[in-house]
C-alpha cells in the first residue's frame, strides 16, 4: 500500500502519523462487459496537465505537470499500476487528482477504476493525520449519477500544544454525471464520465479547564469531481477546499486561520495513450 500525500496548502499541506478506518464501504457494481476505457494503463502512457490554483488572497499559482504509466506487476491475478508526475519548479505544485494517481496503487476491475493507499492531511496547527483508502474505486461506468461508490469513517486522539485533540472523518467517492460532450480547455471530447471524492472532518479539542471545545463542527472541507474521457484518460478535475473553524470561547491560544477557501483546476493540455492490449 503507497502513501497518498495531498498538499492543500494552509489547512492540508503534507505529514504522516497513524490513524484508524472504521468502515470500508466498497460497492460492488454487477460485472458487465467490458466495452469502455476511460483511463488506459499502459506502461508509457502519459497525459501533461495546466494546473490553476485560486488562493483566498486573490493570488494564483499556474504550472504544468506530466503524469506518466511508470510499470506494472501482478498481485492475486489483478493487474497493478505504478504512475509517476513530474516535480513542479519552485512555486509550483502537484495537481490533487495527479498525487492521488501518482501516490496510491491504481488497477481496475471491470468498468471500474480502483486505488489503494493512504492520504495525509495536516491542519495547519493541528496534528496530521493519515487516512487509509483499500480498493477505493473512483468510478464506475455501470453506476448511475449520485451513487456512492466508496466510503470510509474513523477517529483518533492526537496531541495540539499538549492537549489531546479528537479528530473524526469521513471520506467518500460518488459517481457523478456523464456527458456526450465535455468542453475542457479548447478542446471538446466525446463519452465523458464524472466521479468525485469527498472528505467530511470534525476537530474537537479535550481542554483539561473547561469543554471539550469543537473548533471544527462537522463539514465537508474537501470536494474533487474528475472527468474522463474514454480512450483518453482523466480531462479535467475540479478540487474545492474550504472550511470555517470556531475558535469563539477557547481559553487557550491557538494561532490558525479561521477560515480559508482554496480552489484548484487540472486541465488536459495533450496526451500521449496506447489502448491496454
């Protein structure tokens, strides 16, 4: 299993600690024929993106990155894949959906798209914590828009300027929309789906004087919805990171932003794919 590390800036940036998963909710869509490729592994295989990050500040950060098929092997009759992404030059950063691909053991079954791994998030001036994902599937060809593919829950207790600080979560992937047409950039491609994750969180500080103090009431601070192509590959993905603390009646000083919004697009800029054989 490979570690997913998500650099969200300010409330997500990077970290490793452990962390427990409660439920693995994977559906199991009803096998069909396999007629579709949405996302071609194949060693070689490489599509470059345009990444566009609006900051809250009102600045912006744009660069280019290439995600690229590195290998394979083979694990219990199932195909694995290994991706790579190219490193930004300085001020630059690793789209979302690309480090997810690049960070986690991709494979697929079916008409269904599959990752293995761990995320890390760290709050800025929290703990970080690791969420681990097993046989997540990102999308599923055969499932109808708003059907929940994918979701996993669990809590634990780290340690904030000597406090013990609880932290909940619930991280979720959707099918979401297809299209006969899709527009990203300037170029416009045919037989699109859509597929998304989620991530829910709580934060609540244990004050030995008083409380315990929710500085994080229970919200959806992560939304990414990821577009792909068939025969090409993911398109385009659109990444929301907000969230809104409570820092109101805490008798302690805790230095973090209350609030912040982040939005950030991946746009395909050309591809370069060979159809698995």
């Amino acid at each position: 299993m490979k570690k997913l590390k998500l650099g969200l800036l300010a409330f997500i940036v990077t970290g490793f600690v452990a962390c427990s998963s409660d439920d693995d909710g994977t559906s199991n869509p009803d096998p069909q024929p396999s007629t579709s490729n949405y996302f071609p592994l194949k060693t070689g295989n490489s599509w470059t993106y345009n990444n566009f990050r609006d900051l809250q500040d009102n600045s912006t950060i744009e660069n280019e990155e290439t995600l690229s098929v590195e290998n394979s092997s083979e694990e219990n009759d199932t195909k694995i894949f290994d991706l790579s992404t190219t490193q930004p030059d300085a001020g630059g950063y690793i789209g979302f959906a690309t480090e997810v691909f690049s960070k986690a053991n991709i494979s697929k079954n079916q008409e269904n798209l599959i990752a293995d791994g761990n995320i890390s998030f760290e709050v800025q001036g929290l703990p970080s914590f690791e969420i681990p994902i097993e046989n997540a599937v990102v999308y599923s060809k055969y499932e109808n828009s708003g059907t929940e593919l994918y979701t996993s829950t669990g809590s634990f207790t780290e340690t904030l300027q000597g406090i013990n600080t609880d932290i909940n979560y619930t991280i979720t992937t959707q099918q979401e929309d297809s299209f006969d047409e899709f527009e990203a950039g300037d170029t416009t491609y045919n037989d699109v789906i859509s597929s998304s994750v989620s991530l829910v969180a709580e934060v609540i500080i244990q004050n030995p004087f008083g409380g315990p103090f929710t500085i994080l009431e229970s919200q959806e601070v992560l939304k990414s919805t990821n577009y792909y192509a068939k025969d090409v590959g993911l398109i385009y993905s659109n990444t929301n990171f907000s969230y809104q603390l409570d820092l109101s009646g805490i008798p302690l000083p805790i230095e973090i932003p209350e609030s912040n919004t982040i939005i950030e697009t991946q746009t395909l800029l050309s591809y370069n794919v060979d159809l698995e054989e």
